[in-house]
C-alpha cells in the first residue's frame, strides 16, 4: 500500500558508494517499494557494488569526491558534477549525508532550485573537534559552506542532540530547520542476538584507525587490564584512514608486538567477531551515532564506550553498560577490570542492550521517520513502534 504523499523523483548522495548499500540500502528499498524513482550517487566503485545498489532498485551515478582534504579544484569537480547530475534528473527531493555531500550537494541544490533539500548529519568530525590552528582554519571554512549549504534546507535531520545544539548555537541552522532521529538504524535480524561465549575473556573494538576514535587510550588501557589478568583478550577490528587523525600502521604494529592488544585488520562482516566477543568497547571522542555499538547492541553484548556526543546515547549506565570519560585510558582500564571481575553481569547487560535495540534502533523505524520528515510517507507504518 502506498503511503506516500505524492509519487517523487529522489535522489540520495553519499560519498562512499557501499554506505549507499550498508547504511542507506533499507531506506532506498523503501523509497522504491513506496513508487518512487531513486537515483544514488557517490564516489566511484567497483561492478559489484554497483549491482548491489541497483538490486535495491536504484540506479547509481558516480561523481568525483575526495572525503578527506580541501583540494579546492577536487572540491570544484564535486560541485559541477552534482550540478551536472541535478540538470540531468531533475530531482524533487534530494538527500545527503556526511559533510562533502552535504556541503556541496546542498549548494549544488540551491543552483538547482531542487524544491525539497533534506541534509542528514551523521556527526560533526575532524573539523569541529577545536585544538591546531589547522582544525580552527577547516572548522570556521565549513561552518561557512554548512552556513550556506544548508540555507534552503527543509530539514536537517541529526541523530544526537549535541550536534543539533552546536548547528543551532552556531547560526548553521534555523531552529525551525532541525530534526532528531535515533540514529542511521539497523536490521536487527541481520544482527541477531548471539549467547555469549562460555569460555574466555575477550574486548573488541572495531573502528577505523584514528586518534579520535579513542584506540590509543584503548591499547593502553587494555595494557593496563592485563597487568591483572594477563589471559584477557583485546581485539581490533578497523581499516587504515588516510586523514590527519590517522594512526601509522606501524604504531598498531606495536601494539600488536606488545602484546596488549590482537589486531586483525579490516573486515567486511563483522558478526563472526562480535558473536565471539564478551564486551563490546568504543572508547571515541565523538560520534554521530556508532553504527558498531549498534551492532554489537544488537547481537546482545554489554557496551562501553565515551560520555562523549552520540557515544552516550547507546548506553544506560549499569544497565546495558558503562560510560568513561573521553581521553581517560586509566578510568577505561578500570571499568574493564571492573567488567572482568563481575562475569555475572554480562548477560543481563547484553539482554538489556538486545531490547534498547529493538525498541529504538530497528532500521524499520528508523526509515519511517526519515520518510515522515521528508514528506514522503503520510502516515507511519510501524505503528507506535
């Protein structure tokens, strides 16, 4: 049954293409299975990926983007190329999310008299963590281009409140302009809930390989913990990043060497590791919401993580996990031998995490309200969900 307002032409951009797929897919199948035509842009991909997309029932256009750096003649290209892509579509609503598509897919569709702009921001990143002159210099540039990026934006949809008090203190945004969500959402029987295992003590963390992703207080707090209890295990899980904050592969290496913490590269399905592992760890600076708390969430493992912005969404302090201050790898280290030494609160703190997920996170919900913000549903299919 079609529940939307008015059968649309829609078009979703992000700057990696497998974020259309593992972030956006539900949203867009949901957008097609809904009658809408949909268009997903990001950065060139691999045919693999491609078919994915467009098994969604989309079709995909690639366009020139660089996440990292602030080449203007790279940012340029973006910019003409999004141009380029509205002319030829002719989109009523437009999407984008994380800060290039947002920023210049925004201006892109202020040139274009796109009539619906619709901006998702996932966090607020490098830029706006403050400290160098460098991050001063690309914060105040993109509060500028935010500024006018998102000036004709209908909603700017967040997923935690400290980013949409920064955007409104700022003057990014109009009050009127801004909207909350409970994070990206995730299929949650993709993640299903795993029993803990019965033997062993293992901590996993999966994110990319940056400072501000805590994993320096993470390898020394693990280091810390197994002082005490020498036969924990420390796991992680993340890709190399080419950004400023991203940490050299030969400093894992010795952490690695050291024996605090098992690095075991990328992955592409985390499951397997976090169905294997007893407490999930994200110790981040900042977050719009992380998806792999969600995850881990879900699978029914005890989070801890940062009282840091999207980090302490995900947790109920003593029911589903604990908070640490962010940057503190001795009050992490201590929450972890804490966490070892009280084995018998795991499992109530996994079921408990288990429900949080079911009742906040489920991708299903979670599209619903994106599609009521942006006025492509009328009313919500999940009920009171």
């Amino acid at each position: 049954m079609n529940k939307s307002l008015v059968l649309s032409k829609v078009m979703v951009i992000g700057a990696f293409a497998e974020s259309l797929v593992n972030f956006r897919g539900d949203l867009i199948k949901s957008l097609v299975a809904d009658g809408h035509e949909v268009v997903a842009m990001a950065g060139q991909t691999d045919k693999r990926t491609v078919t994915s997309i467009e098994d969604l029932g989309a079709s995909f256009r690639p366009y020139p983007v660089q996440r990292n750096g602030m080449n203007p003649i790279h940012d340029l290209k973006t910019f003409l190329a999004l141009c380029s892509a509205i002319n030829d579509f002719n989109p009523d609503v437009l999407l984008a999310y994380t800060i290039k598509p947002v920023i210049w897919g925004g201006l892109a569709a202020l040139i274009g008299r796109v009539p619906h702009f619709f901006a998702l921001i996932e966090g607020l990143g490098y830029a706006f963590q403050g400290g160098s002159w460098r991050r001063r210099l690309v914060g105040g540039i993109a509060s500028i281009l935010y500024k006018a990026a998102l000036f004709k934006a209908e909603k700017v949809i967040f997923l935690n409140p400290d980013n949409r008090k920064h955007f409104l203190h700022s003057g990014l945004i109009k009050r009127s302009q801004a909207e909350m969500i409970d994070g990206i959402g995730l299929d949650i029987d993709w993640y299903g809930f795993k029993p803990l295992p019965d033997k062993g003590t293992s901590f996993l963390c999966i994110a990319r390989l940056l400072g501000e992703k805590g994993l320096r207080e993470y390898a020394l707090a693990a280091s810390i913990a197994k002082t005490e209890y020498p036969e924990a295990v420390f796991l992680l899980i993340g890709q190399t990043d080419p950004s400023p904050d991203g940490i050299p592969s030969a400093e894992v290496a010795a952490w690695q060497e050291s024996g605090a913490v098992n690095y075991l590269g990328a992955a592409n399905d985390v499951r397997p590791f976090i169905e294997q592992c007893h407490v999930y760890v994200l110790p981040s600076y900042h977050e719009g919401m992380p998806r792999t708390v969600l995850e881990a969430m879900s699978m029914g493992r005890p989070i801890l993580t940062t009282d840091a912005p999207g980090c302490r969404e995900t947790v109920v302090p003593g029911e589903n996990g604990y908070l640490v201050p962010k940057g503190n790898a001795k009050e992490l280290a201590a929450r972890m031998i804490w966490l070892i030494e009280h084995r018998a609160e795991w499992q109530r703190m996994g079921l408990a995490s288990r429900r949080m997920a079911e009742v906040r996170f489920n991708v299903h919900k979670i599209n619903d309200q994106m599609l009521l913000i942006m006025g492509l549903r009328t009313v919500s299919t999940r009920g009171s969900a």
